[in-house]
C-alpha cells in the first residue's frame, strides 16, 4: 500500500540543489513508496532509483560535473558539457572521440584544483567548438538530445523491485498528457520527457511526437490521488514556484533561461496552490524549501551552471533537505 509520494519537479540548472536533497535522503533512509516526476526530475529521479554504478552517493556528486569551470563560463557562460550540437555528423564526432584513450584518460583525471579544473574544461570547450554541425533554420531543435542517460542510469534495474515511479510527457501527436510507469521507461522515454520544444527535437516513440511534460505541468501530480487513493504524505521537490527565481537578466543566454523559466514558476505556483485547494483532503503536504534555502546574494547565480554554482546548489540542498528531514520526517526512517 502506496502511502508516501515524492513529487521532483523540472528546472534543469538546478538540477544540483535536488541532487543534493536525494544525498540527504539517502543518507537519512527516508522510504518513500512512489515517485512523481516531470522534466529534469526525472533524470534525477531515476539516478536516484537505479544508479549505473550501484552507488547513490557518486551518481548524484557526479552532476556538479556538469558544471562548467568559472573562469570559462564568465567568458562564454554557455554549457556545452550539457548541450551538444545536433546532427549524424555531430553524432559521429562524438563517438569517434569517445573511443579516443588519450580523451577518455582525460575526463577521467581528478580535478583536486581550480586551474586543472580550467584545463579540463577548456580542452573540452575546444572539442566541442570543433564538432560538425547540420544545425539550419529546418532543425526542429538546436541541441542533440542528452547523450549520457544509459551511462549513469541502469534502465534495466528498472524492470527490478523499489518505489514506482512516474515520469510524464506530452504527446503531440494526440494532443494529451502521458505518463509512463517504471517498468515502461527506457531512454527513449526520458529523451521524450526531456524534449523542451525548441531547446531539443520532439521525439518519435510508435508513430506519435512528444516534447517534456515540465513544459505544461512541472510536478506531475496527476494520477497520484486516482492511482493512489490511500496516500497519506506527499513530499515536494519544486525548484521552479517561487518569484524570487525572476529578476533582471545578466547576458543574453541568461535572458533565454529566464525566458523559460519565466512562465514555469507561474505554472509550478499555480499547480501546488490547484492540488491543495482540490485534491489535497487527508493528505499531508511537506515542502522542502530548497529554493528559500539558498542565499539572497546567491539567487541572482541560480541558474548558472558554473562550477561554484553547481557545488554551491548541490550543498544548500542537502543542508536543507537534512534539516527538514529531521524536523518533519523523522518517522519516514527505515
């Protein structure tokens, strides 16, 4: 019997601060029977449940890897770790180098200081600004889709026991939300729930076309209350409904993110006030407040993906998850 729901909204720059809340959890023990996720949510969402590597801790500290080294980002504050170009000539670039020893030794060095960290990443700023393009105003989205999923996630684990898990998108196709249950996700599912029109291509799975289901509805409460009537306890990851995420744009790559990021926090507001005025009788709803949590002189950097920003995130977010948990969910230990 499904009594307590974990809710992992979308928001992908700061990914890091719910990384660091599921290290928190892990670490407490804290049981949950279902997971809910929409977007980048539910990259994190299934790292947490089915780790590559078997290892929780090390594949959620493997994200702030995902960060680009400060001295870089503030000259070209653009994360081409993350957003690679499209195209088969792209795609064959990228694996030709991947079987490349002296660039797999590479990325696998020890960053133990800030100028090795600067190296690193600027010899792979240098391999992808070299990457082939077929990008023209025809693409149906400017970057390739994430091309390191089955390498930290174990799609097959999947198939295993643990909490059920929810992962949404929408179909364009049929013009309807879906939302895929544990035994049904492989990587093309997470590559269509990680579809962000424009950012990426719509993806093809039978016939029909999706694009990330974060876009429409951030927190994926649907269907919890129809297919878990017995639920008590409803835990929230929202990394998007709060207005101090908005604020004045610093360059014009932040204006795109903000340009995103604008019309979700209304969208992810809207949906937890909806959810407790309608569906939310008999249910406890515990917020933890990763968002609140970070630094008035720190919010102006929450969506960078530099590097400090990254260590900053990941940190604020396990202080604050390990903190509520021990105030309000002590009895949610195993």
């Amino acid at each position: 019997m499904a009594r307590t729901a974990l809710i992992i909204s979308g928001g992908a720059p700061n990914a890091t601060l719910t990384a660091g809340a599921l290290e928190a959890f892990h670490e407490l023990g804290i049981h949950v029977d279902v997971i809910s996720a929409a977007g980048a949510g539910g990259l994190l969402g299934l790292m947490y449940i089915a780790p590559k590597n078997g290892d929780v801790v090390s594949t959620m500290r493997s994200l702030k890897e995902m960060g680009v080294a400060d001295f870089i980002y503030r000259a070209f504050p653009v994360n081409f770790k993350v957003f690679h170009k499209p195209g088969p000539m792209a795609e064959a670039y990228r694996q030709a180098l991947s079987a490349n020893p002296v660039l797999q030794m590479m990325q696998q060095w020890p960053v133990t200081h800030t100028l090795a960290q600067v190296f690193k990443d600027g010899a792979s700023l240098a391999i992808a600004s070299a990457s082939p393009s077929n990008l023209s105003s025809d693409s149906l989205g400017l970057c390739a889709h994430i091309p390191f999923a089955e390498q930290i996630i174990d799609f097959n684990a999947l198939q295993e026991a643990g909490p059920d898990f929810w992962l949404n998108a929408y179909n364009l196709s049929q013009h309807q939300m879906e939302n895929w249950s544990r035994g049904q996700i492989d990587v093309l599912h997470l590559q269509a729930a990680l579809s962000f029109p424009y950012l990426y291509p719509p993806t093809e799975i039978n016939g029909d076309f999706y694009i990330e289901g974060a876009a429409i509805d951030c927190l994926n409460f649907k269907d919890l209350r129809k297919n878990y009537p017995e639920l008590e306890e409803i835990i929230v990851f929202d990394l998007l409904g709060a207005e101090k995420l908005l604020r004045k744009p610093k360059n014009l790559c932040d204006a795109w993110v903000m340009s995103i990021m604008t019309p979700l926090v209304e969208i992810a507001r809207d949906d937890i006030k909806l959810f407790e005025a309608l569906h939310s009788d008999g249910i406890t709803l515990h917020k933890v407040p990763l968002i609140d949590s970070i630094a008035e002189e720190h919010l102006p950097d929450v969506f960078d993906w530099s590097r400090s920003n990254m260590d900053r995130l990941y940190q604020t977010g396990y202080d604050a998850a390990k903190r509520y948990c021990e105030n309000n969910l002590q009895h949610l230990y195993k």
